[in-house]
C-alpha cells in the first residue's frame, strides 16, 4: 500500500530530525514542570472541586506549549520537501495526492501523540504513588484524552496546509502559529458582555477550552466531534488542492 509506505516514511523521518528530538524533550520537560507545580497547588491548598487533569488542561500553559508544539512538527511536512525538489519527484511517483496528504498528516499526529506520553505518565505516578490515590473517573480521562486527539488532528491539520503553501519552514510555522490563533482568539469573544444567544452558541460550538473543560467533567457532546472532524478533513482538501496545483505546474 502506498500510503502505509509513506506514512512509515514520514513518521521515521520524525526520529531521525534533531528538532524534533528537541521538541520532545522540551514538551517532556515542560508537561512534568506543569504537573508538578499543579500537583503541589492542590495538595497544599486542598482542591476538591478540580482535579490535578483537569486544571492541566485549562491552564494557559497547556495552550501555550500546544500552540509551539504544533508549528514545529509541522513546519517541515512539505516545506523542507519543496526546499529540496524532492516533492516535485514524489508527484510524479504513481502515489495519488490523498495517499500524500494522508501519510504526512497522520505521520504527524503520531509524533504529536507521542509528545504527549509523558503526562500519561506523570498521572500513572500520581496515582501509584500519591496516598491515598486520587479517584479515577474514567469518563472524564477517556473524553480528555478524545478531545486533545481532535484538537490536535485540527491543528495538525492546519499545520500541514501551511506548510504545503511554501518552501521557508519559518514563514510555514509563523503562519500555522497566526491560523491556530484565530479558533483559539474566538473562544474569548464568549466572556464579552451583552452577547445574543446564537452568538454564545456558536462561540460554545468552536470554544476548544470549553470543549475540554466539559471533557474533564466528563460532558459528553457530540457536537464538538464533528466540529473538529469536519475541520480537519476541509483543511486536508485545501492541502489536497494546493497539491494538485503543484502537479499540474510541473
């Protein structure tokens, strides 16, 4: 299978990338300063309402090392294969453009699951450790988990679009940072005052922190699923398009 070929290409290529390694390490580091500074907020100050999970998926530094990790993954996807000419020669292979698009894009959503092992990780210790263990609510663990592997397919997603559009992995990854602050910056419009019904409702439809602040109170919602689902695949397309544009001009 072509696809399979490529996605085991791409997905190495991850491993054999210095920033890459950069990237992991950093996000390792950076998820385990956070989780312990959380978890000694809540012993010391006795939080019954939020749990450890929860409150590390609403802080800004969450946000903060989401919005860094996903430029950098992504910023080489196509980018540096057009810097170098060899896209040119995977067009011509008799691939077709979605088995392209496909194998690069879910390349990088298993590279961005794994940057996310270690909290799993830093939970796994809290509860093996911490005494007495905290409860584990699954439903909230299980629609956290979902949604952070949504909201990472749609900014992957966004990621590997940019990064189709030029050959400066830096103006790719600016780029990526700018569209992904655009969903992000539009959630905030729901703490303004005075706003209708259907407004807050559409708010509340793309609002990625609320999405996971309902997740982590296990809130299942149906509609942020397809939200993100329906994203990723018409920034796939617009990848897809901008590929097809290429092949015809070469």
């Amino acid at each position: 299978m072509a696809w399979w070929t490529l996605y085991k290409r791409e997905l190495s290529s991850y491993f054999h990338s210095g920033v890459a390694y950069v990237v992991l390490f950093g996000s390792a580091a950076a998820q385990s300063i956070q989780f312990i500074i959380i978890t000694g907020l809540v012993a010391q100050n006795h939080f019954t309402q939020s749990s450890v999970m929860q409150i590390f998926f609403t802080w800004p530094l969450f946000w903060l090392l989401l919005l860094i990790q996903i430029p950098l993954i992504t910023m080489r996807v196509f980018s540096e294969e057009l810097k170098l000419g060899t896209l040119e020669m995977l067009m011509t292979a008799p691939v077709r453009d979605w088995d392209v698009v496909l194998a690069k894009f879910f390349g990088a959503l298993s590279f961005f699951i794994v940057l996310w092992i270690p909290i799993a990780l830093d939970l796994t210790a809290l509860q093996l450790f911490s005494s007495p263990p905290p409860p584990l609510i699954w439903s909230q663990i299980g629609l956290t988990a979902l949604t952070i592997l949504l909201v990472g397919a749609l900014y992957i997603s966004i990621g590997v679009f940019t990064s189709s559009l030029t050959k400066n992995q830096i103006v790719s990854a600016v780029l990526c940072f700018a569209m992904l602050m655009v969903p992000l910056g539009f959630s905030f419009f729901r703490y303004v005052e005075n706003l209708n019904a259907t407004i807050l409702d559409w708010i509340s439809y793309v609002s990625t922190p609320e999405h996971l602040q309902n997740a982590g109170q296990g809130i299942f919602d149906s509609r942020p699923i397809v939200y993100y689902i329906t994203a990723s695949v018409l920034m796939l397309y617009l990848t897809k398009t901008v590929l097809e544009g290429r092949r015809l001009k070469s």
